[in-house]
C-alpha cells in the first residue's frame, strides 16, 4: 500500500509530496479542514489534529493570503495533539486558489479555500437568481485555477426551470450547469456523479440557498446545520466558517459560508467573457469602447441578438472594478516596498550602531 493512501483520498497530489519530501524531514504532512480564528483543524494520517501556525510562519507573513486556508497542505511537527495543539510550520505550495477581495475598503485577498479542482457555484431557483452576480462567481472561478460548475438548486420552489436554465447557459459558456432539488433529490445523482475520487470541491454562493443542505444529501446524514425552515432566505449566515469533508464515496467538499458582497479580487475576463472578447478582435479600433464606433463588432452582435446589452454592460463595470482594484493593489505594493526598505535601513542603523558599540 502507498504510505500516503489515507492522503491521497484526501485529495493530495505528486508534486505536493514531492515537495513535502524534498524540503522538510521528521515532519508530517496534513491538509487543513476547519480554520477558525487563527485555530486550525488538520486531518493527517492518523486523523484530525487541532494546530496552530509557527511564530516563524506568522512573523513573514505580509497579508491574509500568507495564512493557512481551508484546503492547505501543510507541514506539522508531530500526528496527534495529546501533548498540547501540533505547529504547523509550513504551508506547501498551491496548485489553485478561489479568492475574493476582503470585506472592507482594502484590496487585500482573502483566500476561500486552497488546492479546489472545481467551484460549484449555487444560485437557488428562487428570489436569489440573478444572472449578472453569476457572471462575477464565474469570473472568480475561472481565475482561481479550478473549474467552474453551476449548480442551481431548489428547483421545487420554480416553476419556469427550463427558461431559467436556457438563460443560466447563455451566460456560462463552456461550463456544466446542473440543477438539483434537495427536496425531491432530483438532479441529486447527477450532482453526485460528477465528483471524482480525491477531487475537492468549493460550494460557493450566496447565503439560504441550500450549500449545506446540499452537502448533507450528498453525505446522506445531517452533519451540517442548515438554516431552519421559518426564517428561510432571510437573516444571518447560518454557516459561519469553512469546513473540508471527505465524501463517504470519495471526494472531498468544502462548505462556506454564504457570501454576502462579492468582490473581484482577481477575475479572468477572458475566460468569462470570451463571446464579447471574441467579437472585439473585429471591431475596427482595438480601442473600440463598443458604445458609437463605426464598424464595431460588438454592437453589431447586439444587433444580430448574439449578445445582451445586459451583458455587455456587466463587462464593462467588471473591467472598471478591476482597473480599480489593480490600482489600489500596485499602491499597496508600493507601500509593502517602502515599508521593507524603512525596515532595511533600520535594520542598517541598528547594525551600525552595533558595530560602534563593539
Ligand atoms: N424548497 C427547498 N428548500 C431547500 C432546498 N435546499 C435547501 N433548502 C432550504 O433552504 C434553507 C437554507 O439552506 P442552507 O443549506 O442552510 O443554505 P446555505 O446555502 O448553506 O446557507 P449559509 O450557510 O447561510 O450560506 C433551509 O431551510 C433548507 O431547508 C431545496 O432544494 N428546496
Ligand atoms: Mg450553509
Ligand atoms: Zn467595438
């Protein structure tokens, strides 16, 4: 038997042991499932340990994203936490990562989970359908390195299923659209049948629209709480932290908390938007703006009704949104640099005047 068996059902890959065997000896390896104000949950080979990160670790880390996230491989310093909380002491390197943009007026990114192969993004069939929040979840998907599913739910509480999937598939070119009912468990194997052994999914989306409950059909027990049926759509997250669970037919899940804005931090355009990027490499300027340029390719797919207006319009204030927050993210990287140079030149004095006392 492979001595990493138990890890690879818990979705680890080549190049991480590779890298884990190469840079760290008398350490173990582990992959966090439950992160929690700087506590952390991590399952191993002999099962779930509670950890805490190394001072080395916190005292480099520069941002949010320097922090071990739900779905991290990380490096522990022993199996079991009967002796006091294992250390984690290093985080190994991440092959994706689904991220928004911190709540706040920062530009900081906050990392959802870690090392995800697919986002199901869930938008419920009901009040919460809204076709341009899907274009940013799909944006935020493709740019994470995962692949992105949509997976729309509560198809009991909707009456024009057919309609409302036709014009989810007009805005998620290239991707899967499923649609499932927790209720009746329509749809629920077809769900189930496109998650692989030792795959990780990220549930995504925003609060009440059934994440958890879906993850507890798929795990055929009530592990998760779901909000009760009285105060459904409205009021607080009724999941508060992220949490990775091992299928009991293999692969792995992770529930988040509902989202209440979200932001770009990063958002592949190109990806998301490649019918409206595609028909602008026609357009006569390669500036083209798409708004009253002759020959525009853009306006005339509007014309011919390849294209919404709608659509075109959330491309454009995504595109702003970015330019913005590539703004603020250069100025921060300008004022980390400052920051590290007043901390080398201190540094400097400090050796100097060490010098002069010697
Ligand atoms: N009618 C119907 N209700 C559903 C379905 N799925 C979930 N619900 C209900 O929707 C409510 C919210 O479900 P949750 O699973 O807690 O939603 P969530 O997305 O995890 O919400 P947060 O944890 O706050 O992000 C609960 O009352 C569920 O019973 C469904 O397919 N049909
Ligand atoms: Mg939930
Ligand atoms: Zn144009």
């Amino acid at each position: 038997m492979n001595k990493y068996q138990k890890l690879l059902d818990l979705g680890l890959r080549e190049r991480t042991i590779q890298e884990f065997e190469e840079g760290y000896e008398d350490s173990f390896l582990g992959r966090v499932s439950i992160e929690h104000k700087g506590h952390y949950k991590v399952v191993g080979e002999k099962g779930e340990v509670s950890a805490h990160i190394s001072g080395k670790l916190g005292y480099v880390a520069s941002g949010k994203a320097d922090y071990p996230a739900v779905g991290d491989w990380v490096v522990l310093d022993r199996t079991d936490d009967r002796q006091g909380e294992a250390v984690i002491q290093a985080i190994l390197s991440r092959h994706s990562v689904f991220s928004r943009k911190a709540a706040g007026k920062t530009s900081e990114e906050q990392i959802v989970a870690a090392n995800v192969d697919t986002v199901f993004i869930c938008m419920a069939l009901n009040n919460d359908f809204n076709l341009r929040r899907l274009e940013r979840y799909i944006g935020l998907a493709w740019d994470s390195g995962a692949t992105p599913v949509v997976i729309l739910t509560k198809t009991d509480l909707c009456d024009d299923l057919e309609a409302k999937q036709a014009a989810v598939e007009e805005v998620a070119l290239y991707i899967d659209v499923l649609a499932v009912s927790a209720v009746t468990e329509d749809g629920l194997e077809e769900v189930r049948a496109i998650i692989r052994p030792g795959d990780t999914i990220a549930f995504i989306g925003s609060s009440g629209i059934g994440k958890s409950t879906l993850i507890n059909s798929l795990l055929g027990e009530e592990r998760l709480a779901v909000k009760g049926l009285r105060n459904d759509d409205k009021g607080r997250h009724t999941t508060t932290h992220r949490e990775l669970i091992l299928l009991p037919q293999g692969g792995l899940v992770i529930d988040t908390p509902g989202m209440r804005e979200i932001q770009i931090y990063n958002t592949d355009l190109e990806s998301s938007f490649r019918d409206i990027e595609e028909l602008a490499l026609q357009c006569k300027f390669s500036d083209c703006t798409h708004e009253s340029e002759p020959q525009c390719a853009v306006r005339s797919g509007i014309k011919r009704g390849e294209l919404s207006e709608e659509r075109l319009n959330s491309y454009r204030k995504l595109k702003q949104e970015l330019i913005y927050i590539e703004d603020k993210k250069s100025m921060s990287a300008k004022q980390m640099e400052q920051k590290k140079i007043i901390r080398m030149v201190g540094s400097l004095d400090g050796m100097k005047k060490a010098k002069k006392r010697r």
